[in-house]
C-alpha cells in the first residue's frame, strides 16, 4: 500500500516536472539544440559571469573527486589560498550541475542542465505547493506561470548566473513553514530545505530564505498559542546557521586577510548606492519582484471572492495560501529595497536602510533588488490562491460540473496567456554565445605538469574580466594554477602581479612573476594586438621559448633561468 501511495506520488510531481521542462526548453530554445556548444549570453556580463558560474561548479566537481581537502584552494588568483571565497560559491546548485560535469567534462552542457532543470524543478515546485494548498492543478499552473513568466528568472539575469537556478526548494521552505510546528521533530524537516537553498548563494539567497522565515518567527510570537512552535522555528535558524558556519568562515577568512577588500573588486558602482523611486520601482523593470497590472487585478479579484467567502462561513480553498503568500509577497518587496527610497519627491530611508546604519549591510548586500526573489515566491503563491478563490465562487453559479471544469481550465488558460504577454516573456531566441575552448595542440602541454599558467592580454591595466574568466574556462580542461581571476573580488597583491603581467614580455616583470609565483606557461592571444605589441612576443623573448601554436595563439614555456624557475617545471 505504501509502495503504491509513493508511485502515485511520483506520477503526480513527474507530470509537472515534464510539463514545464518542456515549456522551459521552449522559452529559452535554441539553447537546447545548442546545449553541448554553448551558453546563453543575454547580457554583456554573460561574457564573465556566466563563465565564472560553470568554472566554480566544474571545481568544486573535480576537486571533490580529487582533492576534497583543497575544495577552497581554487585554481585562480594563484599563489592565493581559499581563492574558492573570492566569489559566490554556488554550492546549493552542486547536485544539479556535478553529475553531468564529472560523467562528461563538459562545463558548458553541465550548465544548460543545470540551468533548464533548476527552472522546471521551481515551477514544479510551486505547482505541487500551490495544489495541496488549494486542491488544483490549474491553481499550480497559475502560480507556476508567474514565476516561468519573470523576466528576470527566464531571459534577463539567471540565465546569466545560471546557479541562481537552483531555487526549487524554495517553495518548499515557505509550505514547510506555513504550518505552526506542533513538535521538534516536525520543525526539523525544514533545516534541510533551508541549509540546501542558502547555499545556492549566501549572499542573496540566504536572505531571501531568511527574512521572512524570521518575520514569521516574530508573528508567532505574538500569539500565546504559537509561541512555542515560533520558538522551534527559531531553534531551526539557529542550527541552519550553525550547518552554513563553514562556508561562512571561508567568506570571513578573505574579509579577514584583505582590509581594503571593498575596493579590490572592478564593480565599484552598486545599486545599493542609489533611491529607489517608489512605487515604479515595484511595476517596472528587470527586477525579480515586480507586479504587473494583470496580478494585481488577479490578486484584488481573488480576495474580493475570498472576502465573499469569508462572510458566508464557506471553508477556504487554500488556508493558510493568503497569509503567507502576503508574507513572503511583504517582506520580499522590503528587503528588495536599497537603504533609501523616493516617494513623491521625499527621500526616506527603508528598515533595512535603518539597519544599515549599525550593521552596515550594504557593504555585502550590494544589488539588494536580486533579495527580492522572495517577493517573486509570494506573487506565485498569490496567483495560485486568486485564482482558486475564483473559480471556487464562479464554480457556485455553474449548474453543471462539466461547465465548471471548461471554466477553471478557461480562466487558467486566459490568466497564463495575459501573464506572460505582460511580462513580454516569448518563447525561443534566447541569445547564445561559443564558450571558449582549448586548441587540441595545447592539451598535451598542458596536461603535462601542473606548473602554473598565466593567460595573456588581459587589457591594459591586466583587469580585463572577460579575459580572466574565458581562462578560467578554458582550465576546466587541465585544472593548472592560474594566475588569472575574475569574481566579486580580488586579493590582495593580484591587481600588483597583473599589473606585472600586462608589462611582459619585459625581463623585469618576467623575473619577477616567475620569482612571486613559480609562473611555467604564458598563453597569448595573439589577435588583436598591435604589430609594436607583436614585434615584442616574436622572436620570443629571452626566458621563454614556443611549445605550441594554433592559429593566432601561441604557447610560450618559462625557461628555467633562475632558481625560482628551475625548482618548480
């Protein structure tokens, strides 16, 4: 009997999950076609960012097969240690992207999984929630819609940070938490589900977990009659922050080990630095929490129809969907604001502002907007409870159930349509770009030793983000030390050795990489240099002598000159 029930069970999600992997393949085709050769690239910011996600999530993939006591001694920024919490480390994305990754070495296809799976595995989500909520299957597709509908999630920034895809247990943190927790043991059923979704990203997932986990803590403190379950919820935070502390430590070891952390990083411009107008800040815009008209018409006609009820004494369709889609909806939309806000001319500060001032979180919290997929979580569920509440009170006037089944499926279809043509979300054409790769002539080389490895230019200033993440892709491939990086910041000496490196081929900065870093290989992009910056590279220079070529780029080999070079290749 238990087997069956859990088949059943089975069924009942895998449908869904089909579903909307179909309809995630198609909003964001031709990716799927493409999905072994590239990348989306939606954004500018695609050209590192999206690198950056596949080269942090290949790491940790090898090293936890290779070297798990080295998990955090990523492969950039060499001769850095714990260069893994430079940056988000994505690990909440791992079980999505690591199986693919380590059964076929390829970053790129291991990311598109990645990327489509963790978007239809969310909308499932949602629609499982939404249909114990409120007994339909319609509801969930409604409130599944809103969020496959948001830009921001489908063509604008996560296909750009692909690991922000792995949100699926989110809408199963706020279900799990809807409910007073009668006991300890029901209360830790939700630690799992919060540790697994702060990980995706600690910075601005983790809040948008958190908050209103934390606002609802304070709710039910208020009632005598959930203080108790309030008080295991809190117990349950506690040991979530205990179970994240490790990464934590990491994260605190850079601030730690770099004093001037704040300005060794290229994004010295944050959105937290400017007002956000209020309220066109929440109806337009690439933002996760934005309401459009068609919502906000669903979501006023469903409590009309709710409120309706309520006076007649019916039984609710989704008790409990209201209150805690408005919570997250709330709290969300708060937490999404920058430390001040304009409203009809005045500047005010927001609570999170007024934090601000003790805990100053806006150092960390530099695009607070990305807080706001919390806010995104609740619009879903609102949609999914409006539109229960509606179509159980037009389902009072119908005589017939076959015509209240046309006219659920009929709104449902309706509602999708409108939702998805206010967002201006169109299937296909998402753009795409051809990672970079390694020349077959390079790959022996490379494999050979595990000296380390400077790729060059890397613009001007040595600086280039583009430049050091199409390198750390291409690593995925031969995991040498790089002395190139790019994530949210950069240690302390590296802006100094690039600076070196954009001097090379001068002995000077060549003796003193080599000397610094044990540096053994220098590939150079050849195209788009000078013939004055060519000359330079040809013949090559004294210190280094050719390994291998293909096309415009060439593989130069540190002679050992000197003892530093001598000992290490």
């Amino acid at each position: 009997m238990r087997s069956r029930r859990g088949a059943r069970a089975i069924v009942r999600v895998s449908g869904p999950f089909v579903g909307y992997l179909a309809v995630v393949v198609w909003l964001t085709w031709p990716l799927a076609r493409a999905a072994s050769t590239s990348l989306p690239s939606t954004r500018y910011s695609a050209l590192h960012d999206t690198l950056y996600s596949a080269w942090v999530l290949a790491w940790e993939s090898h090293a936890l097969v290779t070297a798990p006591a080295h998990f955090a001694d990523a492969n950039i920024y060499h001769p850095t240690t714990g260069a893994l919490f430079y940056g988000p480390a994505a690990l909440g994305a791992l079980p999505l992207f690591a199986p693919v990754f380590l059964a076929t070495g390829n970053a790129a296809l291991a990311t598109n999984v990645m990327l489509v799976f963790g978007l239809a595995l969310t909308a499932t989500a949602m629609h499982v929630i939404l249909r114990r909520w409120t007994g339909s299957e319609l509801a969930g597709l409604v409130g599944a819609s809103t969020l496959l509908a948001n830009p921001w999630l489908v063509r604008d920034f996560v296909p750009i940070v692909p690991h922000w895809a792995a949100l699926g247990l989110l809408p199963l943190v706020a279900f799990t938490a809807a409910v007073p927790f009668p006991s300890t043991r029901a209360a830790l059923r939700l630690l799992p589900l919060v540790v697994l979704q702060c990980l995706t990203d600690l910075v601005y997932v983790a809040p948008a977990v958190l908050a209103p986990l934390g606002a609802l803590i304070i709710l039910r403190l208020l009632r005598p009659a959930t203080r108790a379950a309030a008080l295991r919820l809190a117990a349950v935070l506690v040991l979530g922050g205990l179970a994240l502390a490790p990464v934590y430590r990491g994260y605190l070891g850079v601030r730690a080990a770099n004093p001037a952390l704040e300005r060794q990083t290229t994004w010295t411009i944050a959105e937290a630095d400017f007002a956000a107008p209020l309220p066109a800040r929440f109806l337009d815009g690439q933002f996760p929490f934005v309401v459009r008209p068609v919502t906000i018409v669903l979501v006023g006609v469903g409590a009309l129809a709710a409120l309706r009820r309520r006076r007649k004494g019916s039984a609710p369709p989704a008790p409990g969907g209201w209150a805690h889609g408005a919570l997250w909806s709330v709290v969300g939309a708060v937490v999404s604001l920058p430390p001040t806000v304009t409203v009809a001319g005045g500047v005010y500060r927001t609570p999170m502002g007024l934090l601000d001032l003790w805990l100053h979180l806006y150092r960390t919290l530099r695009v607070p907007s990305r807080v706001g997929v919390a806010g995104l979580l609740g619009l879903g569920i609102l949609s999914g409870v409006a539109y229960g509440e509606i179509v159980a009170l037009v389902g009072t006037r119908l005589r017939t159930a076959r015509a209240a089944r046309l006219v659920r499926a009929g709104v449902a279809v309706v509602l999708v349509g409108l939702v998805f043509q206010a967002n201006g979300v169109v299937p296909a054409g998402l753009p795409l770009q051809t990672p970079p790769d390694v020349p077959a002539a390079f790959a022996p080389v490379l494999r050979s030793s595990r000296g380390p490895l400077l790729e060059l230019p890397a613009g001007p200033d040595g600086l280039a983000g583009n430049a050091h993440a199409a390198a750390m892709y291409r690593s995925t491939a031969h995991w040498r030390p790089l002395l190139n990086g790019y994530a949210s910041y950069w240690p302390a000496g590296f802006a100094e050795r690039m600076a070196a490196a954009a001097r090379l081929p001068d002995a000077d900065a060549l003796d003193g990489l080599v000397a610094s870093t044990g540096l053994s290989l220098i590939w150079l992009h050849t195209r788009g240099l000078t013939r004055e910056q060519l000359a330079a590279w040809t013949p090559p220079p004294r210190g280094l002598t050719v390994v291998a070529r293909d096309g415009t780029d060439v593989l130069f080999a540190v002679l050992p000159t000197t003892p530093a070079a001598r000992s290490l290749d």
